[in-house]
C-alpha cells in the first residue's frame, strides 16, 4: 500500500490553482522557497558529450557552466534560482562522478549565496539505467540506480529527481495501433506500479538528505506529444495524445503517493493536474523547452507553474555567450513578469491570458486547462487502483474535449478519433485483473521486451 492515497484534490477551486503559490510550499537549499508567492526559474544544461571522458573533465565542465550562469544572475539582478542537473548515464553508472559534479556546484552556490544572497536551489535527476532485457527493472542497474540517488544525497543535492521508463516497452505499441486500452495498460498501470517500487526504494535511500521531488511520464506521454507533431504534420491524433497526457498524471501521481514531495520536474506536463491533487510546488516547462523540442503547449504550462524551466539545453556557444547563460536570462524575465503580477494583485488578469491564448489552440493544451487540470485530478482520486484512475481520467478528457470541440475546430479526423476512444474506453471491462490478465497475455506475444516479473505480475 502506498505511503498516502490521495482520495480528494487539495485544490477544488480553479481559481487557487496558480502560478507562484502552492497548498504546501518546500522551503530548502540555501534559503529557497518554493511555492510561497513568486516563480522561480530553474535552468536545465548539458555539456558535449566529449566532455565527459572522465571524473575531472565532467566536475570542470559543469563548474564552468555553474559560474558562467550565476555570474550571469548576480549582473541581471536575480534574487532566486535553481539549478538542475540531469546526470547523463555516465555519471549515473559512475556514482561518484555525479556525486562529484552535484558537490562541487553546490559549493559554488554557496558562494553565490554567500557573497551576493542569492537564493538557490539544486536539483539531481537520476538517469534511469534500467533495462527490461538486462537485469530487468528490479535488479541489475537498479542497484547502479539506487547507488547513485544515494551518493548525490550525500553529496549535497537538495531535490532528487529521475525520469523513470517503466511501461515504455509496451506505449509504442499502443501508440501506433491507437489503442487506449493499451496506453491504459502501458502508462496508467505498469508505469504506476514501477513508479512506486522505485518511490519506495528513492524515499529509502536518499532519507532526510535530500527531497525525494518526484517523476515524470515523459517516456509515455511526451513521447506521444512528439509525435503528435503540429497542426499540419499530425503524425498521430491530437485528441489521443491529450488522452494519453490524462493517464499519465495516474502514474506520476504514484511517486506521491509513495512518498515524493515536489517540487515535480518540469517536462511532467501532466504536473498541472498532480498540484491539483496534491498542493505540492511543481516545476512546468514550456516555451522555453523548444531548444529541446517543439509542442503546442508552450503557454499553458505557465498558468500554475511555481518553477519555470527549459529543458536541457546544450553547452554550446550562441552570439550573446554560452546557451545556458542565454537561456536562464529568458526564464529570469519570464519569472519577473509572473512575479510583477503577483505583487500587482493582477494574477487572475494575467492567468486568463496565459490560457487563453493556447487553451483552444489544441486538445492537448485543452486538458492542461485549470479548470481540466482540477476535474480530470478528481475524477482520478474518487477510485483508488490505477486501472480504474485511469479510466477515469481519460474519460474526463474526452468529456471535456467534447464539450470544446468547437472552438477547438478539431478536423474531421479528429472527431473520428475522438468517437473511437469514447467507444473502447465503454467497451473496457470492469474488472481490473481480468483486464491486466488479458493485457499480460497479449502483450507476452506481441513485444518481446514485456516480462511481466519486472512489474510483480
């Protein structure tokens, strides 16, 4: 059984569901709130890879990047920031690299703070090394993982993070046969119950040394949101990605329920929907992400956001300085905006244009609404196994696309789409394990990567 089930949302009103101020603020790092009436900007940066030959090489590397980022603060005049640091599988497989790496940023931080009072936080995401093939997801680089979360604990790090797979053998499956039981299946109950094993295990480990910040279902429904693609180049439905996104916050919300405490990592799109149920601080990423990847939800991300970050972006030199310098002074004005309008008293102003100008542009922006972000976190926390949030879920979304559809302007493709996932997710059976047991059978056959022993099954 989970830590805490979470049967009611913390946020029930729309209205309180904003951006710089969460139910539950995070106090940490060196003198960093989070959640507690202003965004902070939370910069995310990777080095060449031919950078990263070795122990030495890999502290240089990210100390340059460090120094050059809050140089570049202190002369904007920022008061907060965080930075994050997503391990790339060497310094995961190497654990005392990484626990290099995340020591010696968090002495130059301190520094900073030292010197100059900025306020700062560090994040560590964990690589997620697993393979269902290799060791499985229980055993093998687990215990490489694990070894990791633990030696970055020890070394400083504030917030532990990691973008974990389990269920990714089975989603692109699901996604190229347009099969929302199979995303049912693939996202909603293998993710979650992978989900909290790991939570479990991270919680254990990493105890009173850091925040376990929590997941992301990036590998399920970032994935899909990808290849989704734009207006024109639609290489999957819009409206079974948006569905997809829906499910997703059922498996990220297990991270919470075994034990994490946000601030969630910002590619987790679906976090609008984990504030709501859980009044924990969450960090979104959106326009600003596009160094990484393009989406059509670049605004709506903002509208709830307590940290506003960029996704990684790459090391390299632009005609203003370093990418990462470039890119933190974007999130830092983005941020003093938000704030401006905190102190103003004009959130609700400022919110409503945030939403409106992406809410109807797609129904993938649609579900990450306020308004859908609350009632899809409802309907998910009325039932308390997976299979049944995740039903739940997915139809509240395509309620609520429904309802939309005209001033989404779906195409007609779309509106098929629409009909047939109304229809599968009426035919589901009620049953969960004649469900899971259906799944386990069908799936043994059709990817050979699927060993139900790495989910207990």
């Amino acid at each position: 059984m989970p830590k805490k089930l979470f049967t009611s949302v913390e946020i029930s009103d729309p209205k309180k569901l904003v951006f710089g101020k969460a139910k539950k603020p995070l106090r940490y790092g060196f003198d960093l709130e989070i959640g507690n009436g202003y965004v902070v900007p939370e910069l995310k940066y990777f080095p060449k890879p031919e950078r990263l030959k070795d122990e030495a090489s890999s502290v240089a590397v990210y100390q340059e990047i460090t120094e050059q980022v809050l140089k570049h603060a202190i002369n904007l005049g920022a008061e907060r920031l965080q930075l994050e640091t997503e391990l790339p599988a060497i310094l995961t497989e190497n654990a005392q690299w990484g626990a290099s790496v995340t020591h010696k940023q968090i002495e130059i931080m301190e520094k900073y703070h030292d010197e100059y009072g900025l306020k700062i936080g560090y994040r560590a995401t964990i690589a997620d090394l697993r393979n269902v093939k290799k060791g499985g997801l229980r055993d093998g680089f687990f215990h490489t993982v694990m070894d990791s979360f633990e030696a970055n604990a020890e070394a400083g790090a504030h917030l532990v993070s990691i973008e974990s797979f389990g269920g990714k053998e089975i989603i692109g499956h699901a996604i190229v046969h347009g099969d929302i039981g199979g995303v049912i299946f693939a996202t909603g109950i293998l993710g979650s119950i992978d989900v909290a094993f790991l939570w479990e295990n991270i919680v254990n480990v990493v105890k009173n040394k850091s925040i376990p910040a929590g997941d992301t279902a990036c590998a399920h429904a970032n994935s899909t949101m990808i290849l989704a693609n734009g207006l024109v180049n639609r290489m999957i439905s819009h409206v079974f990605s948006a569905v997809v996104r829906a499910i997703s916050a059922v498996r990220s919300l297990a991270a919470y329920e075994a034990g994490a405490l946000g601030p969630g990592k910002d590619c987790g799109y679906e976090n609008i929907i984990i504030k709501a149920i859980t009044g924990y601080p969450m960090s979104m990423e959106g326009k600003t992400s596009a160094c990484a990847h393009t989406s059509l939800v670049g605004n709506i991300a903002l509208a709830a956001a307590d940290l506003w970050s960029n996704e990684s972006v790459e090391h390299i030199r632009l005609f203003a300085g370093m990418a990462p310098v470039v890119f933190f002074e974007m999130l830092n004005y983005d941020c003093e905006m938000l704030n401006a309008s905190i102190e103003l008293g004009k959130v609700d102003e400022l919110e409503g244009i945030i939403v409106h100008s992406n809410a109807f542009k797609d129904p993938q922006a649609l579900v990450l609404t306020l308004e859908s972000a609350v009632r899809i976190g409802k309907a998910i926390v009325v039932k308390k196994d997976y299979y049944h949030r995740s039903i739940n879920a997915a139809k509240e979304a395509i309620a609520i696309i429904e309802e939309n559809k005209e001033k989404l302007k779906l195409p007609k493709m779309e509106l098929l789409y629409l009909k047939k996932i109304k229809n599968d997710l009426n035919n589901l059976p009620d049953d969960e394990e004649s469900f899971i047991e259906s799944k386990v059978a069908y799936y043994k056959k059709e990817v050979s990567e699927f060993t139900p022993d790495n989910y207990g099954l």
